[in-house]
C-alpha cells in the first residue's frame, strides 16, 4: 500500500503511513451505543495479498465494568492484607468481514 488509498467512508480516524506500507484505522470510542465500525477504502493496481497479514488491536484505559476491590482481608483472622490489582480487557468477538 506505498499509494496512499482513496476512504469513500469511514467510521473513527485512520491514518496511512507510506513509509511502513500500513493504512491504520482507529475507533476512539467502542460502547453499548456504538458497537461496531467500517471503513471502506480503494487503492489502485492492488491485489489481495497486499492487504495481508492484517494485525488487529483493542486498548482501553478504562475497563468494562469498573469493579476494583475495597480492601483485601486475611481469612484466619480478618486483618486486611496488602495487595496489588492488575485489570485485563479482552474482547468477546470481532468479525472482519
């Protein structure tokens, strides 16, 4: 993809990147009220082997469903225990049709 594509639509930003050969599309926000996302793009002289592999990414500052433990306790006698919390965001299912 060294020719920069022609975006008949999109959903989000996209950046291209001629150097990397790589058309990059975000969607900022991912939520009950906005599930899903297209892009429709042409490039010139291309075949279907240019468009592969294709890498696909999430991220998200925030989790889904913001639960965080209050205070952690010591089950023999009760007194709270120091403790960290890592939170992982995973998705359920993504199609690329």
């Amino acid at each position: 993809m060294g020719i920069a594509p022609s975006i008949a639509e999109c959903d989000g930003d996209y950046h291209h990147d001629s150097r990397k050969n790589v058309l990059q599309w975000n969607l900022p926000v991912i939520d009950a009220a906005s599930k899903q996302g297209s892009m429709e793009f042409s490039v010139p002289s291309s075949i279907p082997g240019d468009f592969f592999p294709l890498d696909v990414s999430f991220s998200s500052k925030v989790p889904y469903a913001e639960l965080t433990p209050l205070k952690v306790q010591m089950v023999e006698d009760g007194t709270d225990a120091k403790y960290s919390a890592e939170t992982l965001f995973y998705t359920d299912k993504y199609e690329i049709v």
